[in-house]
C-alpha cells in the first residue's frame, strides 16, 4: 500500500487513489475544507505579534518593569536599586500600601495587589530619579515575590495575558492539525484531480426579519458539482457547503479551461474518514478560493 504512494509516478499515484476512494462506495462527498483557507504560519505572525505587544505593554504598566524601560531608553533618569526598610503598610480597595525608608530619601509608598511585607522586613527596592537630582520619580519592590504579584494580579493579567494565549492555544488545537495534514499531503502529491460538471446546486436560504409584516431576507447560493470520473467505474461527486458561488458571482469559475480542482482525502487508509480538502488552481498556477 505504501509502496504505490510512495511510487514516482504520479499517475500510478492517482490510480491508487481513485481506487480506494471508490472503495468507500460513497457516491457524494460533502465534508469539505477549502486548502487555500487554511492558516499559513505567515498569516499568524501579526497574532503573534500583537501578543507579545500586548503583553509587553503589560508589563510596562507593573512593577520593575516600567522602571527599567525608563533606565535603559531614557538620559533623563539614574536607577538606584537599594534595600529598604518597611515602616508601614495599610489596604484600600484591593491594593496594599506599603512604607518604605530608604536611606538619604523621606519614607516613599508602594502599592502592591496582594504582597505584604512584615513591618520591619528589609526589602530590596529599585526606583529612578531625575537625573542629578534626588527627586524621587518612580519606584516598586524588586523582591520577587512582588514583582510576580504586580504582573499576575494585576486587574487586566488575564486580558493581556491569558486570554492571547488560549486564543493562540485554541486556534493551533483547531487549525494546525488541518495544515499539517495537508502539507503532508501536497508534499506527496497525494491528489486526484476531478472535473467541474457545470451544474449547480441552488439553495434558498431565508430568514423572518418581522413575524408581523412577514418580511423575509433571501439568499441565493449556487452550489458546484464536481466529479471523478473513469471508465466502467461510477461517478464519484464532490459537493461540500463551502464549495459554492454567489449567484451575483462569475459562474465561469467553475470553469475547467481555466482551473484546476485537485481533491485531497483527510485519511486516505481510513474509510470512514470522508473528509476531503479542495484545492482550486488556476492556469498559471495561483491558488483561488472555491468560495467568494
């Protein structure tokens, strides 16, 4: 079985699959992924992007962070980072107020979500200043427990931060496992191509805008027909709810003069895996959408 997908010969290949799809004695195929609306990893890079950005203005907003960014992108500030003395601390709302004496500077505040130092605890504090001045500008705890307890609990933690990854998370659980397949497949050339029959499918799709006036919005939608065909064999049909066209759109699309549909099986050994990707290709070789 291996032997023939792995043969050189495409058109041995192909005989191989239309066989086994025939196997399947399914005479319409309708569970359908369109290969040119798969997500490419290019396509995902301005996500990635916008992740990390969020994040990062996360963090310029908590703690030692922001600090930092002023340290190493601004002539305007000296960083200090010296340990402190906690004199005092008191809540309001949700945030903790802590005292801290620090030498050669008046007793300076911090805020903090949930730390809470002992009074007379010796912390280490990082703060700025304006430059050749002692003017105290800004400053927080550099205890690592503070620093993690300023990025986690802050109000907007799981907006910046844990809501980009599940998203991120959920799209790789769902779309990954479909571009690794077909890569797999389009590097094998593992691909029958069928011919477009020139019929469509139309299907009405209503919707009752008032139960009073009786006013409906209608959608026309034509459904292509594809078929593989071969000699003292049945047509086998491929029609999925996605490969369609706007009866406002070019109906010449389905045209086989000038494209080209290739038929990828999800699970070629598997035969109760009817799942099949469709790949449009036009004359010069630009991958189209099936559905506009």
């Amino acid at each position: 079985m291996e032997e023939n997908l792995s043969a050189e010969n495409l058109s041995d290949r192909q005989n191989y699959i239309r066989a086994e799809i025939r196997k399947r004695n399914v005479g319409k195929f309708t569970r359908f992924i369109d290969a040119s609306r798969i997500i490419q990893w290019r396509s995902m890079i301005p996500v990635v992007v916008f992740c990390f950005v969020l994040f990062g203005s996360h963090l310029l907003t908590v703690g030692i962070y922001e600090i930092l960014f002023d340290r190493f992108l601004s002539d305007d500030y000296d960083y200090h980072q010296v340990s402190a003395t906690v004199i005092g601390s008191d809540q309001f709302g949700k945030k903790i107020r802590i005292l801290a004496e620090i030498p050669g500077f008046k007793p300076i505040a911090f805020e903090q979500n949930r730390y809470k130092p002992a009074i007379g605890q010796t912390v280490d504090i990082a703060f700025v200043t304006f430059k050749g001045s002692s003017s105290f500008y800004k400053g927080c705890i550099y205890e690592p427990a503070a620093v993690w307890d300023s990025i986690v609990n802050d109000d907007f933690f799981w907006f910046n931060a844990v809501l980009p990854v599940i998203i991120l998370f959920a799209g790789a659980l769902i779309f990954l496992p479909r571009y690794i397949r077909f890569r797999y497949l389009k590097k094998n050339n593992m691909y029958v191509e069928v011919t477009a029959t020139g019929k469509f499918e139309c299907k009405l799709n209503y919707t009752v805008v008032s139960p009073y006036e009786y006013l409906y919005v209608c959608l026309f939608r034509d459904y292509a027909e594809l078929e593989m065909a071969d000699p003292g064999f049945p047509a086998v049909y491929f029609r999925g709810p996605f490969v369609c066209f706007n009866i406002q759109g070019d109906r010449r699309f389905a045209d086989n003069s000038r494209y080209k549909y290739r038929i990828y099986m999800r699970d070629l050994h598997n035969p109760k895996d009817q799942v099949y990707f469709l790949e449009v290709i036009r004359n010069d070789g630009v991958v189209v959408r099936a559905c506009h």
